[in-house]
C-alpha cells in the first residue's frame, strides 16, 4: 500500500469515528481532516464506504435506534 493510500484510509476511519461520536456537520470533519472540499471528501468517503457520509451517519444512528 503506498503511503498515499494509507493516509487517505486512515482519515477515512478518523472520518467515520467522528460521524458517529458527534453531530458535527460533515463540512467541519471534512475541513478538519485536511479534504480539500467537502464534496471531495463526500466522493472519497462514498467510494470507501458505499454510503454518503450523512447517509453513513443515519443508517448507524438508525442501527442504534435513534
């Protein structure tokens, strides 16, 4: 895995953490973990996950029932 990559998954896991830990909008996790826009980070998070980040957030929040 080039180094790239790694650092792109790991703000991809720190992204996802934070999506469920908080309500912060996606645009402050976005800008926070470096992503040069938040519809960059909404593509990257998408390809990644299979979910958009507000989507990732809603179907966790509906898991855990609320």
């Amino acid at each position: 895995m080039a180094w790239s990559d790694y650092v792109r998954e790991h703000r991809l896991h720190l992204a996802s953490q934070r999506l469920l830990d908080s309500d912060q909008p996606v645009a402050r996790i976005s800008d926070a973990l470096g992503f040069s826009t938040p519809s960059h980070f909404g593509d990257v998070f998408h390809r990644r996950f299979g979910l958009t980040p507000a989507a990732y957030r809603r179907a966790a929040r509906a898991r855990q029932g609320g």
